[in-house]
C-alpha cells in the first residue's frame, strides 16, 4: 500500500516539466509541414528558427523576382513593338503597359489567401509554374507583327500572375520572421522582388539586340526566363516549408476589411508602392517620347536602355526603409518619403521643358529612391496598426496574438493589392495627359498634389496615434 501511495510522486514533477520544453518543438511532417512554429520563441528562434525561415526568404525573394520580371516585361517591350513591325496607337501602347498592373493588383486579393488554404511551399511552386503561361505567350504573340491589338492586350493581361505572386509572398514570409525583426525581411523579401522590374528592363533590350543583325529577336523576351522559372518551381518545392500555423482567419480577414485604418494605409501605399510599380511600367515609354536620342545605347551589337536605374535604385531603397521603420517608426520615415517625393515631381515638372536628360534622370532616381523607402517604411506600419488595434502591449516589438497576427497578413495583402492598383493608375494618367494635352508635366503636377494630400494623412493619423498610445508606429 506504502509503495503504491508513493508512486505518483515522483510522475508529478515530469507532468509538469514536459509542456515548456514541448512548447518550443517544431515537428515536421510529410510534405515539409511544419508544426509548432513561433518565432516570438526566442529559444526555438535562435536554434533553429532563424535558420529555416532565412531558407525560405531566399526561395521566396527568387520566386517573387521572376514574378516581377514576368509583370513588368510588357513595359520594355512596348518600346520595340514599333521597330517589329507593329503599328499601335499611343493609347494602345499605354494599355499594354497598364493591363498587367490592373489584373495584377486584381489578383493579389485571391492570392493573399492562398498561403493559408495551401502552404507557403506549395502555393510558391504553383504561382510559379502559372509565369511560364504569360512568359511563353509573350513569345509567342510578338513573333508575328500581324497579331492583334485584343490578343496582345489578353496576354498582356496574363502578365498579371506575376504581381499576384507578391501578395501570398510577402503574407508568408510574414509568418516565418517576430515582429522585431519583420521590417528588415519584408524589406528584403519585397526589394528582391521589386529588382526583377530592374532586371527586366536591363536584360531584355540586350537579349533582343545581341546577335541580331536587322531585326529584332523579340520573342527572346520572354523564352529566356522559362528556364529560371522551373529552377524557381524546383527549388520551392525542395527548400521552401509550409507553417501549420498560417491558417486563413475568414473572421479576422473581414475584420481587416472593417478596420478603418486598412483603407487609409492602403491610400498610402498607392503613394509609394504605387508609384513605385507605375513610374517603373512607364519610364521606358517616358524615355522613348521625351528623349529618343537617349532611348538605347548601342554596346557592340547589343541596345541597353538606361531605364532599369529607377527601378533599381527603388528596389534596393526599399529594405532600407523597413530597417528606418524599425528604428524610428515607419510614420516619420513614410513623411519623409512623401515630402521628396512630392519634390522630386515638382522638379521635375519644372525642369522638363529644359530638355536636359541627365537632369531628368537624375530627378527621377530621386523619385524612386523615395518610393521605395516609402514602400519599406508604410508596409512596416500595418503590423504596428494592427497590433496596437489589438491592445498589444508594445505594438512596435511585439505581433501580438495568434488571431491579430493573422488579421496583420491579411491586411498585409489586401493594401498590397490596392495599391498595386497606382501600376494601372499612373500610366493611364500619363497616358491621358498626353494625349489630351500633349504634355507628360500636366499629369505629373498632379502627382505632386496627391503626394501633398497623403503627407498630410500619414502625419495627421499617424503621428497622433503615435502620441496618443505612447509607442512608435
């Protein structure tokens, strides 16, 4: 009877240590699933944490660049549909760079969602595979100057899979990074994205001109990229992981859609992200109109065009402006950005009557490099919202709850799609500025405005927000 009395003992204390040192397990099941993810576990964090989620951020960032090379390969290749032997109007030309921007930021609503439906891993081998349609319709639409404006426009279109992909990119890695260190890998996960508009508009116009004697090899614009995508394919499916705990919250999700502050980010983010993308579509066509003489630059037998700069210096602008967002707030950083940006356009307007295309482009670069610090420092603030939404303590550092981080990734997703929608809106604005004005300055004056305006926003909502709770948003 002793002995049966005194059994329970020493049990207890196993009874009782086994949770904590459960609690920060991670257990892997077939299909690269992982269970028990909490980067917020700074134990679990440091040994093996870091290491996985690193390991999927490059896969994502080489995913997502392709994604953005399929997206903006219709900007440079408009430039050269004439010298192909195809004959389109101007505002023809201006739909073809703006359609896949529409589609684009249409579809990052749907993918945003499909991370949670189906793992960061297979939904990154899926979007991928869906590039090789629009990369090979390319290919093949432009190959024969005969074929119509309509089928243009619809492969165009399908150019569009490539902006979704940022959506479910950047709500997965979101996932997989704490809420201290979620600027900087946002940051880096939407820059190397963001470099695939660069590389485009630096790759295409050398692949197209290289070896061609007369005419144009166009239909290389978009075979060359069938390799890297299968490479991309391949890869997420044996490096990338799906997190069990990125489950669609459909309550929380409609959550977000009522919050009042997911439509005054996204406002900002068509600021900075929007023009971003748009200026980035249109710099090609802006080059070619106002400074032909400065369009190409003939290397050997190859043609490279100066236009990848803006995107360029945008891109790798953009982590950087995370990484300031995280040291002092992405509210101050995102005034900053607005008041460059509303003075890089006025300079602009001012000086483009001069003709001076190294002042031109040097204004620009300036415009772009404060986009995409904008772009980095707005999208750190929607984590920070949402957290301080949801009374965390210390919304700055801290995600909050499992239910306030999912409602975090999907705002994270819809103010992307909404302001990938400044991609379609500023080449149409272009576009109908010249056309029915004759000028690009009459709708870049505009731009200066709605900069002014969104200044305006950010420090009126946000710096009060910011001194009303007491933390850095």
């Amino acid at each position: 009877m002793t002995e049966t009395l005194s059994a329970p003992p020493p049990a207890a204390p196993a009874a009782v240590t086994a949770p904590p040192a459960a609690a920060g397990a991670l257990t892997v099941r077939p299909g690269r699933w992982i269970d028990g993810w909490d980067p917020e576990n700074t134990v679990q964090w440091e040994r093996e944490g870091r290491r996985i989620a690193a390991r999927n951020l490059r896969w994502s960032i080489f995913a997502e660049f392709l994604g953005f090379v399929v997206w903006q390969l219709w900007s440079i290749v408009v430039v050269s549909l004439p010298a192909a032997g195809f004959a389109f109007e101007t505002g023809q030309i201006f739909w073809l760079i703006s359609i896949p921007a529409l589609v684009g930021a249409t579809l990052r609503i749907p993918y945003t969602f499909m991370v949670p439906r189906f793992g960061g891993r297979n939904w990154t081998i899926v979007s991928a595979a869906l590039l090789l349609i629009p990369a090979i319709g390319l290919a093949v639409a432009v190959a024969n100057p005969e074929t119509p404006f309509g089928v243009m426009l619809a492969i165009a279109a399908l150019a569009g899979f490539g902006g979704g992909n940022f959506a479910s990119s950047m709500a997965n890695i979101t996932y997989f990074f704490p809420q201290r260190e979620k600027g900087w890998a946002l940051g880096l996960n939407a820059a190397g994205g963001n470099l695939g508009a660069s590389v485009a508009q630096f790759v295409v116009p050398i692949a197209i001109t290289i070896g061609a004697a007369v005419t144009l090899n166009l239909p290389l614009a978009g075979w060359i990229w069938v390799p890297f995508i299968v490479i991309a394919m391949v890869g997420a499916a044996l490096r990338m992981d799906n997190l069990s705990n990125a489950k669609a919250d459909v309550a929380a999700s409609l959550a977000a859609l009522r919050e009042p502050h997911l439509w005054i980010l996204a406002v900002l983010y068509i600021g900075t992200f929007g023009s971003f993308i748009g200026f980035a579509g249109v710099f090609p066509k802006l080059i070619a109109d106002q400074f032909p003489d400065f369009s190409a630059f003939h290397v050997g037998s190859a043609t490279l065009s100066l236009a990848f700069m803006g995107a360029l210096v945008g891109s790798l602008a953009r982590p950087y402006g995370g990484r300031l967002a995280d040291r002092f707030g992405g509210t101050q950083i995102t005034i900053a950005a607005f008041a460059v940006m509303a003075l890089g356009a006025l300079a602009v307007v001012w000086t483009l009557p001069l003709g001076n295309f190294w002042l031109f482009l040097g204004l620009f670069l300036v415009l772009f490099t404060a986009s995409g610090v904008g772009n980095g420092s707005t999208y750190r603030m929607i984590p920070t919202v949402f957290a301080l939404r949801a009374g965390a303590h210390n919304a700055h550092e801290s995600a909050g709850d499992v239910s306030s981080q999912r409602k975090a990734a999907a705002a994270l997703g819809i103010i992307s799609a909404v302001g990938a929608y400044g991609g379609f809106v500023i080449p149409q604005l272009l576009g109908y500025s010249k056309t029915t004005f004759g000028d690009y300055t009459t709708g870049l004056s505009w731009f200066v405005w709605a900069y002014a305006v969104m200044l305006l926003i950010t420090a009126g909502v946000y710096l009060t927000l910011a001194k009303r709770s007491g933390h850095r948003i």
